[in-house]
C-alpha cells in the first residue's frame, strides 16, 4: 500500500511539474508576436468548418518545437515562436485543422481520463501500452476528421505532415503531459501517412468507434488490477525473479544454439565459416572444424544444435564453390574429432537441421526436395519434408509434406522438437500470405497436425520449453513484435498465450538451457547513409559525420548525387506489414531542404543518375516474383514511371547483379552480374533500346567479386575485386568502356574478403576506395590513388564500411552507406525465472 501512495504521489509531482510550465509558458516565457491578419482569418474560418463554439487562444514560445493544444476549459493553441515566418497558407491551414480537430473531437478530455487512471493505477504495464496504442489510434482518427473536411485534397495534408516531420525527426514528439500535438515518432508517422494514401474519410466511424472501444479496453482492463496479485508470467509463481540479462555481443547471425548445461552457444565464425563455440564465462571462442579461410573455400557451417548430453553438435555443411551446394548433415564432437557425415544431401535436396530426440539417436531435419522427373531452381517450389533422420545410418522417417509455396524469398521455417519427442512444432504461411505466419503442432505418432497459435497477427516460432508444457513464439499482434508463451498438452493448447516481454524485436532464437533459461540473439549493425565534408583541393575529409541523414522508416540506403548537384536520391526501407520490405525512393532538393517520395513496385538496393539528370537506374528485386529475380529499370524522376530494362532469366540464387552504372551518352548501362550454373562473375554492358548485352571483362575464378565506377567522362570504369583472393592481394585497376583496355593502378597486400567499393573525383584524376584496417578492429579506411600513376594517399576518416560511395559535382561532399563511426554488435541475451514453479521441476 505504502510502496502505491509513493508511486501516485510521484506521478502527481511529475503532472503538477508539467501543468507549471505550461502556466510559466503561458504567462511568463511567451514570446511577444503579433497575430498576423491572414492567420487570423484563417483561424476562423478553420473554426467554422470545424464547427468549433469559440477560438482558442495563441501562445508562442521559444521552448515549444512543435504545435500543440492543450487546456480543457480554456483551450490554448501553442506555437513555436519562429513557426509563422516560413508557414505557406496551405500547410498553415492543415496544421490548424489537426489542432482543432483535437479540440473538435474532445481528445484534451479522453487524455486527462488516460493521465488518471495512469496516477492511479501506475504500476500497471498494460496500462502505458494501452495508453500508447490509444494515442496512435487518436492521431490517426483525427488525420480522418481532417480527410473528411479536404476530400480529395487529402494526399496535400499528407505532404504537408511529411514535410514538417523531417525537420522534427530528431525533436521529441510530444511536448509534454497535458499537450495534444501533430507528431509522434517516425514509425507512428508511417503508419498515419499510409493511412492518408487511400480515400480514409469513407472510415472515419469506424476508427471513432475503434477509439471508444480502446478507451472502454483500458478502463475495464487496468481497475481490476488494483486488487490483483503478481504471479508469473505462465500463471503460476516463480522461484525467483523473472530478468533479462545481456551477456554480449556477437557478430552477425549466429545459426546456433546454447548447450544444455548453459555453459556454451554454438555459432557460424563469419571470418572463415566454421563452426565454433564460444564459452560463455571467458567470452573465448573455439573452432570446431577448420575448412580454411574463404580465399580457399567457399564452404561454410549452417545451422547448428547440441546433443542432449551436450558431447556433440549436429550442423549442415554447405559449399558455394559447388553446385548446388548443399553437401550434407554433420556431427563434430567437443574433443576436436574429425566430423562425420551421417546425410549427404542429393542433388536434388536442400536439408536445415533443427533438433535432437532426447535420446539423442535421431535428429530433426526439414528437406525441400524437387518433385520427380521436374528441374526447379527455387527450393520453395520443392516439396517441403518434415523428417526424422538417424544418427547412426542416416535413414530417414518421413513425417509430414509442406507446401512452402507461400514462403517469402528471405524467409525461413522455424521448427522445434518437444523434448518427449512426440510432437513437432512449426511456423509457416497461411493463407497464401507469407507474413502471416501461424504454429502448428505435429504428432511423430500418428502423423496429424492441428494449429496451435491461430491468429490474423505474424506469429513465428521460437521453442518448446525444457519440460515440454510451454511453448515459446513471437507475434506481432499488438502492433510491435513481443515474446509471447502459451501452454500445451498432449499436443493441444491448454490455455491462452501470455506476453512475456514487449518490443523484443525480430530475434533468433538460440533455445533453452535445461534448468529453463532461454537465449536469443537481438539487434545488430544500422546501415545508413552518411554524408562527410571534403577540401576539394586535398581531397582530405574536414567533417567526419556522426549521424545518418535524417530519414523516415528503419534505415536509408543506396545514396546518389545527381550531376548538377542539386538533388540527392536514396532509398528509404519504410518496412511492411508483418515484417514485409517497402523501399520508397526519395528525392531531397540540397537547396531548399524539401523532399518528395516516388513508391515503386519492388526493393531496391542501388541508384545512378542519367547523364542529364531526368531518370534514375537502379538496381531491384522483384518480391512479387517467387524466384525474386533481380531486375534492372529506370525511373523517370518526373513522372515516377518505371521500366523494366532487364529481368534476370534465373532465380537469385542462380543469377543476381550486385552493380550498375550508366554509360557517359546515357543509352547503355553497365552492370556486374553473378551465374552461379555457368560460375560466371561478369562486367557487361547491355544497349537500353536493343537490349544487346556485351560482355567486357570477367573475374579469373568464381570466387572472385568486383564492384564498379564509372568516370566523369565516361570512358573509364574502376574496378577493386574481393573474394577469391588466394595470394591476400587486392588490385585496383581501371578498364575503358570498351572493355579493349586494361591498366592495374595498384596492388595492395590485404586477406579482406568484404566488399570494396570506389567511385571518382569530380575532376576524374583520382580514385576513391576502402580498405579494412586491421589497426581499428575492423574499420574501414578511405584512400584515394591518382589514376595516372603514383602512390595512393590515406584520407583521415574512418567509419564501419564505406558502400555506394557518391561524390558531390562541386567536391565538397561524399555519400555513402556505412554502419557508422562506431559499430553496433548484435546482443545475446538471456530470459531467466520466468516459467512457472510446476514448469522448472524435474
């Protein structure tokens, strides 16, 4: 009780706090502005259309950054104080009607209920979701009022929100408690504004009714709480208390799992692609085969899982130096034995291992094999078999067949064996939508399957618990992607699911210990683009950047200066339903700051401009196409039309282009592209009209890469190759358009095999490039070398890669994409004392 009265006493201070500074804004910090006479009017009139009683009064303010409304009785439109100089009359007048739509709709009364009931009932976590839920519900219904009153003129209203957003992206969004204002942060804005791209006024009650049934949930939801005991987070009471822990951080996707005992997670090492462990107290790690490094073999470790007695590690062996590629089933021992094969993979099959039987005889395997007599590149058109495959002799007990047809191009099946080993559960597609993934539960007795987890909502599978009575699963449901756990029994639900942690984010599960701890693999490295500052003189960098651009959405990329530099493309990843892609193109005018969108069709992952400056290339992937094919197309930057000027013949995995450039007259493109059946790495250039394709220089091995530039004046491509390189030797070298002329710049000592990207200098006498350093723990560094001849010179930046590199016509800018001046590892983590008393015996 006493602990209660502090918390309320607490959140009353914090108000109390907030409604002063609104007095000492109104009264005291108020900036001395007169109205002007064509806002006046335009106040009224918004009024009237609004059917408002009376005007609220304006307040300017230094402190404020973004419109606002605020006062119940006496309601007050506040302004930031430099708000009208710069103000068109037209997104004047949307931002008046969203205020006043607040006042319209009676949002100041439905938020001082929301700050009531959070004073009282302020330790309850369903309480500040709902609050939260309910405030986005609120922004959105009155984007509808507005669309209600401007028809047709509604995507005007959306372009006027878009705009002003990007000058706040980095502002907090809502003032304060007791403020109603027009932004929230970038995520929520993305939703609103995809709202605005259809006819939405046709909606308005039903949202009006979705935000009366949100606030009727909070209140019948958080007033019972006051009387409610804590329990666990299964229903029953833990030992101990429920924690998250993080335990460090790793590098890229692990593909592993912990070890029974805890002591252990078993991970693919992504500097050669073996298989190693890493001990969890010392933080060292151990290889466990030794296949050598990527310049000698493209093999590498997939998927890995413990033995029950946690001795051995089964793990699938795959090669990209081989077609097609997928070698077999593997199981190495902690002793340092030589692995043994206990499945070799026929031509025709792909194989992921998921699990062992506790008996630790038989282990879990999904194939994806081609039908009979049929030749189908895409392992989704293959027939997906669940199986059980022996350890001993490697035979293998069909259980179930898949469709696998729904199953996006960068999606996978999640499995897991119960640890009685009756049942197996899965995650897969239904409904032929690939992001509306639902749990099945699978009998190995008498082979039926029933649905475990149904539910409009992403739910994707995460493991049995150790007992075999829970079952752990993400789901986006509540409009974030959460860890959620539902009880079974005998093979069915035996209760409703139970959120366990918000916000967790897309995690790879790495599974459980045997005392009941669950590990799991979150975040990473941000890709971003970044702009550095140049002396066009020295070519020195005066500006390292230590912020991306700003952008909507979860990241920017794909960065490009068109030719008379005053434009400044990239792409924008704005995500998608249910863990969908949506890349937006977005064009920024460097003078004027302002930005417009063009949404296309497919994912796009590179932009060039056109010699005159009218249409994009760029480098896409058709999601909608099964086989996600790369494509080539261009963009009128006007007009937002597109057209396909190449479509690959083969899925991704057979043939893909990693880059592109335009030819200097504008009628030919040059690209880089991959065929994995022909172990071709080609540079090509491709006549747009005729779509004649000529080959121009091809990399001495397979495993060899490259990427391109063009020069200003066309008549050159840079050329820096990675991968393949046996002797730990890179070569920059330059190639006419023609493909008739070669010439080496320089030969550089270096057993990097990441990507090197270059580009050019305004004036076309010098060449940009990265190379890792080895002295900064995995940084890049930048370097430029004169094409003419001489010694390259090291340029004082160093960032986490630098990819698409773009420069400015004038010099004095470089665009690029980069993780940053300092990398953002992938976390594990642990969930400890979180199941049930009843759940952790044994």
């Amino acid at each position: 009780m006493l602990g209660w009265i502090l918390g309320m006493g607490l959140f009353v201070v914090l108000l109390t706090h907030r409604i002063s500074r609104l007095r000492r804004w109104h009264k005291k910090q108020v900036e001395k502005k007169t109205i002007p006479v064509w806002y006046y009017e335009l106040l009224v009139e918004t009024t009237k259309r609004l059917k408002l009683g009376r005007l609220p009064a304006i307040v300017f303010s230094k402190d404020a950054k973004a419109p606002a409304v605020y006062g119940m009785f006496r309601p007050v439109l506040l302004l930031p104080a430099s708000y009208l100089d710069s103000l068109s009359r037209e997104d004047a007048e949307h931002v008046l009607l969203h205020e006043l739509a607040h006042l319209k709709r009676g949002d100041l009364w439905l938020h001082g209920l929301c700050l009531f009931l959070q004073i009282v009932y302020w330790f309850n976590p369903l309480l500040i979701w709902t609050r939260r839920q309910m405030k986005h519900v609120r922004e959105i219904c009155c984007d509808l009022t507005i669309a209600n009153v401007l028809k047709e003129k509604t995507m005007r209203y959306r372009e006027t929100l878009l705009n002003t957003a990007r000058e706040l992206l980095t502002q907090t969004a809502e003032p304060g408690m007791g403020l109603l204002g027009v932004f929230e942060d970038p995520f929520r804005l993305v939703a609103r504004l995809r709202w605005l791209e259809k006819k939405t006024w046709r909606t308005r009650k039903l949202m009006t009714a979705a935000v009366i049934l949100v606030a009727l949930f909070m209140t019948a939801a958080v007033l019972p709480m006051g009387s409610a005991g804590q329990e666990g987070a299964a229903g029953g009471k833990t030992n101990k208390k429920f924690t998250l822990k993080m335990l460090g951080q790793v590098q890229g996707q692990l593909l592993g799992a912990v070890s029974p005992d805890g002591k252990y997670v078993s991970f693919v090492d992504w500097n050669t692609g073996d298989l190693a462990v890493r001990d969890l107290a010392t933080g060292e790690d151990k290889r466990l085969t030794d296949k050598g490094p990527w310049t000698q073999s493209g093999a590498m470790a997939f998927q890995s899982r413990w033995s029950p007695d946690g001795q051995k590690i089964v793990y699938d062996w795959w090669d990209w130096d081989k077609e097609p590629g997928f070698v077999g089933i593997r199981v190495v021992g902690l002793d340092g034995q030589t692995p043994r094969t206990i499945y070799e993979v026929p031509d025709n099959e792909l194989t992921i291992t998921y699990g062992w039987s506790s008996d630790g005889k038989r282990v879990l395997v999904l194939h994806s094999v081609e039908p009979p007599g049929e030749k189908v590149p895409d392992w989704r058109d293959k027939v997906g078999k669940i199986s059980l495959v022996g350890i001993e002799d490697g035979s293998v007990q069909v259980l179930k067949e898949l469709d696998l047809s729904s199953v996006a191009y960068n999606q996978s099946i999640n499995m897991d064996l119960s640890p009685d080993g009756r049942f197996i559960a899965y995650s897969i597609p239904v409904g032929g939508n690939a992001y509306n993934k639902d749990i099945m539960l699978l009998s190995v007795e008498d082979l039926k399957g029933i649905p475990l987890v149904e539910h409009p909502a992403n739910e994707d599978l995460l493991g049995f618990t150790p007992e075999g009575k829970h079952v752990l699963f993400t789901s986006d449901r509540r409009g974030s992607t959460d860890a959620w756990m539902i009880p079974v029994s005998n093979g069915r639900a035996a209760g409703a699911a139970e959120l366990l942690v918000k916000g967790t984010g897309d995690i790879e599960s790495l599974g459980f210990s045997a005392e009941g701890s669950f590990y799991y693999a979150t975040g990473g490295p941000e890709a971003n683009v970044y702009i550095a500052e140049l002396k066009p003189e020295t070519g020195q960098v005066v500006k390292v950047p230590q912020e991306p651009i700003p952008h909507l959405g979860r990241g920017s990329h794909s960065p490009a200066y068109s030719t008379d530099g005053r434009l400044l493309a990239y792409v924008s990843d704005r995500g998608g339903p249910r863990g969908g892609g949506r890349s937006v193109i977005c064009i920024r005018s460097l003078d004027s700051g302002g930005e417009r969108e063009i949404l296309p069709e497919y994912d796009f992952g590179g932009l060039k401009w056109s010699p005159d400056g009218r249409t994009l290339l760029a480098l896409a992937v058709d999601g909608s196409d099964r086989s996600a094919r790369s494509l080539l197309v261009t963009i009128d930057a006007e007009t937002s039309e597109l057209r396909v000027i190449k479509r690959c013949d083969l899925p991704r995995m057979n043939q893909w282009v990693t880059d592109i450039e335009w030819s200097h007259d504008g009628r030919a493109v040059f690209f880089v592209q991959h065929k994995r059946p022909e172990n071709l790495c080609q540079l090509l250039i491709r006549d747009i009209d005729s779509g004649v394709e000529k080959e121009l220089y091809r990399a001495p091995i397979w495993a060899e890469r490259f990427h391109i530039s063009r020069s200003p004046d066309g008549r050159w491509l840079a050329i820096m190759n990675y991968r393949g390189n046996e002797q730990k030797r890179r070569t920059l070298r330059i190639i006419s358009a023609d493909g008739k002329e070669i010439r080496d710049l320089k030969t550089f000592e270096d057993a990097d095999n990441r990507p090197a990207w270059t580009t050019w200098t305004p004036d076309g006498k010098y060449v940009l490039f990265s190379m890792h350093n080895p002295e900064e723990n995995g940084k890049s560094q930048l370097w430029r070398i004169p094409v003419q001849g001489g010694e390259p010179e090291k340029l004082n930046i160093g960032m986490w890669g630098f990819h698409r590199l773009t420069v400015h016509p004038d010099g004095t800018r470089l665009a690029f994409i980069s993780n940053g001046p300092s990398l953002k590892e992938a976390e594990l983590w642990v969930m400890e004392n979180f199941l049930p008393e009843r759940s952790t015996k044994k």
